[in-house]
C-alpha cells in the first residue's frame, strides 16, 4: 500500500487531508505468519480479575489492548508482536469473554465493561497507551474520557459508534435474524448451532475482512479451536447476547458522541472503507468529535483492520505514539 494512500484527516476543523506520520518499519518487530498467541494468565487488579495475554518488550509505557463483541485477546496477537519493541503489550479479554470469568454482577453493559477496565488499568497504577477495536474501541474512548490520567495514547480500529442501519448484510449469517424472532427463531438458532466451528469462524473472516482471502489458514483454524472452547463455558452465549443488546441499547441517544468530545488525549482513529459492521461514514464525525484525534482510512480493509493489516496499522500507531513524545502530534497553528 503506497503513501499516498494513507491520508489523515484532523480534528476538530474541517477535515484536511495529509500524510500519516508512520513509524520506520525497521523500528518494529518483523510479522512473522506462524505467531502463536502470547501467553495468558489471570490477573486481579483494582479488585478486577481479568484473563490477559501478555507481549515482552519495554515497559516504561505500556500498552493495553481491548478487543470488540465476540472477541478475544487473541485478535492482537499480530499487532502486539509487531509493536512489542515499542511497549510491552497486554491484551485482555473483558468480563465473560475469551477466558476471563464474568463479573459477579453478570452487568454486560458498555458502562459495566468500562467500570471494569477502570478499576483495572487503575489497579495497576501505570499510564498506558490504550487500544480497543470496534466494541473495545467504545470501552477504550469511555475510560479515556472519564481517566485521562490514565491514557497517554488512544487509539480506536472500527470503533462502535452508533450505527444503527437495519442492514443483514452486517451478519455473519442472515439466519441470526430470524434466530431472535420469538417462537419462529427456534429453528433457525438450531441451524447455526449445528454449524461446525470452522464454517462458522469462515462466516466471520468473510464479514470482517475487506479481503477474506489474506486471512491465514493457521488463524483460521485458531479462531475455530478458540469457538470450541468458548462454547464449553457456561456464560458464553449469556455474555455476548447482553452485551451485543447493551451495545445496542446505547447507541439510542448522543451519549458516546458525547463521551467522545470528552476525550483530551491523543487518538488515532483507523478504519477500513470496506468495513461491513460499522460504516466508514462515521469515520469523519468520530474525529471531528475528538480534541486531538487524527484519522487513518485504509482502502480495501474491513473492520479488523489490526487483524487484516497489522503493519501498517503498527506503523501508524508507533508513528503517533513517536510524534507524540516529541509533541508533533498537533498541527501548527
């Protein structure tokens, strides 16, 4: 992908398009295609307990990643390694996702999963930069804007803004419509269930990604091992059925627009023109609402864009992480 494809666009003015201040790739971790997940632990902090998986590198400012509905640490595996000369990384599933166990609660809402992270990244006394991807990244800009002490850096992939469209399309299967209908959904629920984990994690590659093709094989099959074991634990489908409809619920009203105008920390924004869950036209709104935010649009991604293009994504990050530290971030007067 050229340069010249990259655009950024500034907040709060009139969008004005220029280049993105990307990192030198050789100041990065080289991808390497057979990275296996990092290794995962529980972690209590703030009275919290998170399962976490965590990426070695420099520990000065650390970096902390939050993944979307459905998701799990495992989707910056990439992303992490390739930013782990930069800050050392700690991806984290949130209440009741991946292997993190529920809060006794069992709250799913955005608030609840903000509180948690909160308490967490509080209990851990470091300011780090932040990451989320579409829910995550609703989570992220939440904690940002209530804990800016917290953040030094915020960047959003996809995030999940309201977007409200009545649009199939942005299902991994079109039986899942009919699968909430009362009465009439039963035996639709039991269609999908009887599908294998491996259509089912293909079904999600193909909603995902701007370009199903460039999804590994080995990410396949790790995404489907990672389906088995979510559905062995009780709480699964619990936990993302109520935080899909608090998600849902939220978005009524001007409330995260608000949160978002809230948020005095730098932030990238990054989306894919060809994301299908949350559409590329609130990239623009989403950064004219943020004080310092940039946006980075990347033709022909989807809305995994730290899944599809993990290196470039590093390079933006790495890059405003650097322009930050050497207070470039915002644009001369």
């Amino acid at each position: 992908m050229s340069l010249a494809a990259l655009r950024l666009v500034n907040s709060p003015a009139i969008p004005a398009p220029g280049t993105v201040p990307l990192a030198d790739s050789g100041s990065l971790a080289q991808r390497h295609e057979h990275w296996r997940p990092w290794p995962g632990r529980e972690v209590t902090a703030g009275g919290v307990t998170l399962h976490v998986r965590e990426t070695p590198g420099p520990d000065d400012v650390p970096a902390v990643y939050v993944h979307g509905l459905s998701g799990s640490a495992t989707n910056w595996t990439d992303l992490a390694g390739v930013l782990a000369p930069r800050a050392a990384g700690t991806a984290v599933d949130l209440p009741g996702f991946g292997l993190s166990r529920p809060l006794p609660s069992r709250d799913y809402s955005p608030a609840a999963h903000a509180d948690a992270l909160l308490c967490f990244l509080a209990g851990r006394g470091r300011r780090v930069h932040l990451l989320g991807n579409s829910l995550g990244g609703a989570i992220a800009l939440a904690v940002a804007a209530r804990r800016p002490e917290l953040v030094r850096t915020l960047t959003l992939v996809s995030p999940a803004m309201p977007d409200r469209r009545p649009d199939p399309r942005r299902m991994s299967d079109p039986r899942m419509a009919l699968a909430m209908v009362p009465g009439l959904g039963r035996r639709a629920r039991a269609q999908l269930a009887a599908a294998s984990p491996r259509i089912r994690a293909e079904q999600v590659v193909r909603l995902c990604f701007g370009d199903p093709s460039l999804a590994p094989e080995h990410r396949l099959a790790e995404a489907a091992e990672e389906i088995v074991a979510r559905g062995r634990q009780p709480w699964a489908g619990e936990a993302l059925e109520r935080t899909a409809l608090g998600m849902f619920t939220s978005w009524a009203g001007r409330g995260l627009w608000a949160t978002a105008a809230r948020v005095s920390v730098p932030t990238l924004v990054v989306w894919g023109d060809r994301d299908r869950l949350v559409s590329p036209r609130l990239a623009v709104r989403t950064v004219r609402s943020l004080r310092r935010g940039k946006l980075l649009m990347l033709p022909g991604v989807g809305h995994i864009a730290q899944i599809e293009a993990p290196e470039t994504v590093a390079r933006a990050v790495a890059g405003m992480w650097g322009a930050v530290e050497r207070g470039e971030w915002e644009d001369p007067a």
